[in-house]
C-alpha cells in the first residue's frame, strides 16, 4: 500500500487549511503521473480489487480525522479503524473523530463491506498511515527547534523534546508536517504491541455510541429533505411478475396522494435492478402507503408463478440421489473404498430460504434534478450503488452523488441497491426527492434470499468406526443467477465456503453439485453458503460418531485429524475467500484448539439431567476458525437453548469488545436458523409477512448465557481472519447436534418447529 500527502488538497478534500492529509492507498485523484500505482486486480491478485484508500487529517486545532470508506451496520468498523489510526499515532482518543465516505470509487477504491474483511485488510495499512502521520509531526518538531529527530518523540497528541522540555501539539505542527514528504515503508517506526494503548483493548467502546444511543445518528430511514415526497411501491408477488392491469382511481382519491407510477419490470438476469411494479407517491409515507392499499391490480405471474417450496425441495432430493452433478472436488478413490467399507452411513440435511430481515428495511432518498443526482441510503456497496444510478438515470457516473448513512443492520441485504434506483426512478419522474421506503412485508416479499438447499452425505466406515470414504452432493440455486441467465450450478466462491475447502482427515472424497434452477432473487446472506455445508457437514460428523459408538467431542478432533496446514492440492481448487491460501491456510491445529476450547468450557462429559443434552459444531470460513458447543433442554417439544460456548481464533485482536458482539449476534441468529426461521413459497408467493410468521429468537428463546472465547493464533504481524461472518456456521449444527443428545431424535431439516412434538 502506498501512503501520499495530499495536504495542498486538503481544502477540495472538505478537510480545511492547514491540515495534514495523509491519503492510505494512493487515490488516483492524488498520485503523480510519474508514479503509476497498480489498482484493482492488478494490487490485489486475488481477485478482491480491495484498495483502501482512506484520508487522514490532522486539523489546526489538533482534531484527527478518519475518513472511513466502509459502512457501519452495527459491527463497529468505523471504530475498529479509526483506533488502529489512533494508536500509532498516539492520539488522545477524545480528539479522534470519524466521518463516513461518499460512494466514489475513483477516490475511495473497493467501497463494499461485505466477506468479513473490512479490518483483516485495512489494518497494516492503518497501522502505516498512524506511524507516518507521527513521524511526520516528529520530524516537522525537530526541524522547528533544530534538534535531530531521533531526540524527540510524539506521544499523547503532543511532540515532546526531552532534553529541554519542550512540546508542541499535533495540531501546533500540522502545518509544518503537511510540507513534508511522507516517509517509505523501511523509514517507519511502527509500535511495539506491548505499547498499544487501544488496540486489543477493551475499553474504547464506539467512537459514535452516544449519538446512536441518543438517537443523534441518521439511518436511511431518517433523511428529510425540503421539499421531499414519499413513495411505497406495490411490487409484482412472483419474481419475474408484471401488471397485468392497474386500476389507481381509488388511490389517487387518498388524502396526500400526489401520484401514481408504474415501473417497468427488469430483464432477466435482472442483477440489482427493481422488480418494477406501482408505486404511489404522496406527502407522506402513511398517505403513500393507504394508497397502495387502495390500487386494483391484477398480475401476471409468470414463469414462477408455480414456485412451490414442498415441490422444489422434491426436485432437489431427486438431484442429489443421482450421480448427475457435475464433479467439484475429487481426492482418492470414493467408490472403491466405498464398497470395502464395513459400514455405510447415508443422511440427507435441508435449508429452507433465508431472509436477512435488518432492524431497518431498506430505504432511500434520491434528489434527481438539473443532470444531477445525489442519493442518502443505507447501502453496503456504496460505489455500486453510485454505477448502477448512473447507468439507470443515463447521465455520468462523476454527476452522481451516494451518501452513506448507518444502516440499520444489513447481513448482505443492503449490498443490493435495488431500492435506491427505485428511489431515483420516482425522483426523475416527478422532479422532486423521493424517499421510498419497504415495510417489512415488503422486505420478506421482495427481498434477495438465501438460497435453499439439500445436501445428501454419504460415508463408508471402517471396522474402527472412522471414515474412509465421503460423498457430500449439494444442490442449491445459486447466485450467480442474478447475473447469468441461470446457470444452476454454484459458482467457486459458493462452493469454497466449507465444500471443497473441507478440511476433514478422510483418505477418498468427493463433492458433487447436480443442478438446481433459481426461482426467486438469491443473494448474499452472512455466511452465505458456508449455513448449509456446516449444517450438513458437522450433522453428519456427529451421526458418524454415534454409528461408530463414539464421543462427539473425540470423534469430531479424530476426523479433524493431527495439526497440519492443509495444503491447497488436497483440497481442489480452492477460492479460500479470494485470500492466498499459502497466506492465509486452513490450519487444522487452529480448528482442533476451538473446539476443545468450548468442549472444555460447557462441562463436556458430564452428566446431564433428562430432557438436556449437548452438543458441538467446528467450522472454517472467511480465514477463521470457529467452534461451538450448545446446551439445550427439549421440554414438551419445545427447544431452548440456555446456554452457549462459542471460541474464534481470528489471529490477533483489534477490537475485543467488538468480536463478542458479533459471536453473540451470530448465535442468536444461529439460534432462529435452527429453531424457527423460514420463508416458504406457494404458487410462487413468499408466505411469511412480518415477524409473527418469520419467527427469529425472542427473549423467551434466546440463551440465557453465551460466553465467547478469543483464541489467539499469530501476533499483530500476522494475517487477520474476518469477524463479521464466520461466528455463524457452527451454531445451527451444534444445536441439532444437542437435540440428539437430549431426545435421541435427529435433526435433518431446519428449522426444528414443531418436528419433536410429532
């Protein structure tokens, strides 16, 4: 990564004179021609395209400023960063402030936050950008009291020359370092660990929880503008549905109602554009919605309109019984230690699909106006965000315009800016802003699903009990469909999620993926396809273990097998979350160390009261190792979860309050993934409307104690693993895992609901 100092910039930059501005990456607005850096996949040949470019002031009055590029939906990047900045530059964090990044990919690189990567990415770069900025303030003292450089020092947001006494503030010196020249990569002095002061510290909290708490923060949903009108759009209930018939008579007789539009449905693939429909602009969102209710509208379903859930997963049972699927991963000889096998263990594990479902529904304002547009919204991809308006309104990408308010939450939903173009398509056509807003039906209607799956496992035994043979066939609609016209097979990053990166000491192995078409919009969802191969994969592991008349725990380390880097060819071709697998390796030591971590820690062994049982679950994904050990108790056919053990090993910690939060967030939503969380389609129509039907944990369901346990692999030299999404995987299965050891019944299909009661 480079560092420039864009300091004579500083005032285009919005960030006044006199500051020192230090730009982390490079922007290409800020380099030199005679300076050519390499961006997108040529920085990043793992096919990322991740350049953190990210602004670091330094303002007169001693205010040190990060501009943070990725958004902020509750996982605290826009901490995380700005307390790498803060400490090697040893400011006072109460003069630490952080302001969010427009879409702007020219200035800002790869804006998306997603693949749990935000931090593993930028944090050597920021430790860099810290230790430049001080060393700049410490040259730029020195040459001021003509002392050399290496007598002087800068700590607590001051320079201090200790021989005479003398300081001076950083902001006393930003000037005069904003006339120096940044120092190379070997000039740098970074810190010691042993001295930093926030990071790995529990003690910071968020840099913007006051104003969150307070409610002086804006959502999507909060943005008012003068002037502004609101919209709700009734959209086709089928994907790939149109208006057949509209009458809005009605609609427009609605106090407040200014309008009604019809949007035209999207070509297939449809990508992230709207699915069209009608919406109903007025002067207020209640008025706007009243008028939904009141338009006659007849559709025309189209080619799903027959979607049914009982019938496609039929239709997938019946692909993964065959031998049809293309072959994905091929180590051994699968049939023939199959057949001198001594026993032969055969399961088949279903997920339904997934909705995200945020705290906060998508929403968006977008102002068209004069050749310009210029949109508020809580999107995960801002700079997508900002191509596709332009491409939509047909005018330049630089005429276009993304702020990035906080989202209420996203888990992927929001990386898809389908509302936004909405937005914008209503503000064209009525020369005004335009906020559109999704009620939650509308969200569980429309939204971009996990994808529904099955997952057949076959596995010869030997007379030991341990596997020798394995055949994992997964079919799943992919999504890749939003792309392509469906292509009905996963695409690598789909099956590099737990699939053909599996890590399990098994001799012969084969993994087969038969085709299964798209029927709804499929997108991402936190963890995406590492839900059902865990689910599946670490089921199976348990049922294997009580074939053999084995321990769990014992098992699960004995097929995990010895401590060993698991070497890219054992494993096919493997995407490893675009990181270098050499780099970035499945460490099977790491794996083994989290799972006895949780087993240790939840009693494993002891003996439990009827009606209880528990049970464990490991999993590797966006280059972390994560295990979990779940006690349930199953009284009357109800499952509740007291208590939970979770251990990440995600390399050295940043933020340790913030890695608690997302292992406790990721298993209540693991919770009601395996307890009572679904959609489901008849005659192609979601059947879940609001939270009283898509049922995630209450109170009254959630453990009563989750205990996180930071496993610690590596020093702050080394690779750092995501947070944000590999807690999620191991919890579903551990559960189930639990049920069987309470009720001796075995869980196959997600969620449990009501299966113990029959």
């Amino acid at each position: 990564m480079r560092i420039a100092n864009v300091s004579r910039r500083s005032v285009l930059l919005g960030m006044g004179a006199g500051s020192l501005v230090l730009a982390v990456g490079l922007p290409p607005r800020a380099q030199e021609p005679e300076e050519p850096v390499k961006f997108g996949a040529d920085a990043m040949p793992n096919g990322w395209q991740d350049d953190p470019n990210v602004f670091i002031s330094i303002a007169p009055d001693g205010i040190v400023t990060v501009t943070v590029h990725r958004s902020e939906m509750g996982q605290g990047v826009r901490t995380s960063i700005a307390m790498v900045v803060a400490d090697e530059l040893d400011a006072e964090w109460e003069q630490v402030r952080v302001t969010q990044a427009p879409g702007d990919e020219p200035r800002y690189g790869n804006q998306d936050t997603d693949g749990s990567r935000s931090l593993r990415h930028f944090f050597q770069p920021m430790r860099r950008a810290g230790a430049a900025a001080r060393t700049m303030l410490e040259e730029a003292a020195a040459q001021q009291w003509g002392v050399p450089v290496e007598e002087v020092r800068a700590a607590n947001h001051q320079v201090t020359h200790e021989a005479s006494g003398r300081t001076l503030g950083y902001g006393e010196l930003a000037a005069a370092a904003a006339e120096l020249a940044v120092p190379d990569r070997e000039g740098l002095r970074l810190k010691n660990p042993a001295e930093f002061r926030y990071v790995g510290k529990d003690s910071i909290g968020l840099v913007d929880n006051m104003d969150i708490t307070t409610g002086h923060t804006t959502y999507g949903i909060d943005v008012r503008l003068d002037g502004m009108l609101y919209a709700v759009i009734a959209r086709p209930p089928v994907f790939g549905g149109r208006v057949a018939s509209l009458d809005d008579s009605a609609a427009l007789e609605v106090p407040g109602v200014e309008r009604v539009i019809t949007i035209d449905p999207p070509t297939v693939p449809t990508a992230f554009q709207p699915l069209g429909g009608v919406a109903v602009v007025a002067r207020n969102t209640w008025a706007a919605m009243k008028g939904r209710e009141a338009l006659k509208i007849e559709w025309e379903d189209g080619e799903h309109g027959t979607y049914s859930s009982d019938s496609f997963r039929a239709q997938l049972e019946e692909a993964v019984s065959t031998a049809d699927g293309k072959l994905v991963l091929n180590r051994g000889d699968v049939d023939e230690a199959m057949a001198g096998a001594s026993e032969r263990v055969v399961a088949e594990y279903y997920i339904p699909h997934l909705a995200q479902a945020p705290m906060e529904p998508p929403a968006a304002v977008v102002d068209v106006r004069d050749g310009s547009a210029e949109a508020w919204a809580c999107v995960q991809a801002p700079q997508v965000t900002r191509l596709r308006l332009a491409e939509r309104l047909g005018i330049p990408e630089d005429k276009v315009t993304v702020n990035v308010t906080l989202l209420g939450g996203g888990f992927g939903r929001k990386s898809k800016p389908d509302f936004v173009l909405e937005a914008a398509i209503l503000s064209q056509a009525m020369g005004a802003p335009v906020k559109v807003t999704w009620t939650r039906e509308d969200d569980l209607h429309h939204g971009f699903y996990h994808t529904v799956s099955v997952e057949r496992m076959e596995a010869g035994l030997d007379e030991a009990g341990k596997p020798v043979a394995w055949l994992h066939r997964t079919a799943a609609p992919t999504i890749g469909s939003i792309f392509a016209p469906d292509p009905k097979e996963k695409l690598p990053f789909e099956l590099g999620m737990g699939l053909t990166n599996m890590p399990l000491d098994i001799p012969n192995v084969r993994a087969e993926n038969p085709q299964a078409p798209a029927h709804v919009r499929i997108g991402w969802y936190r963890s995406v396809s590492n839900i059902p191969h865990a689910f599946a994969i670490q089921s199976f592991v348990a049922e294997l273990a009580h074939a053999a008349g084995r321990d769990p725990r014992d098992y699960l380390l004995e097929v995990i097998g010895p401590e060993r880097l698991i070497d890219p060819s054992e494993i096919g071709d493997v995407w490893n979350y675009g990181e270098n697998p050499e780099r970035y390796p499945i460490d099977t030591g790491r794996l083994r160390r989290v799972t006895e971590t949780v087993a240790d820690a939840i009693g494993w062994g002891r003996q439990m009261p009827e009606g209880s049982g528990l049970g464990l679950a490991a999993h590797y994904s966006f280059v972390t190792h994560v295990a979990v050990a779940a006690e349930v108790e199953v009284t009357d056919g109800t499952v509740r979860v007291p208590r939970v053990e979770i251990a990440v090993d995600c390399g050295a910690h940043v933020n340790p309050d913030r890695i608690r939060s997302q292992m406790e967030g990721a298993v209540i939503m693991g919770v009601g993934q395996a307890l009572t969380s679904q959609i489901t389609f008849q005659d192609g129509r979601a059947q879940q409307d609001n939270f009283d039907t898509y049922l995630i944990p209450r109170m009254e369901t959630a453990p009563r104690q989750i205990n996180v346990h930071l496993v610690s692999s590596g020093g702050y030299d080394q690779p750092m693993g995501g947070v944000g999404e590999p807690g999620l995987p191991p919890v579903t299965p551990a559960i189930v895992n639990a049920i069987f050891a309470a009720t001796g019944k075995r869980i196959r299909s997600l969620p449990v609901g009501d299966q113990l009661r029959s």
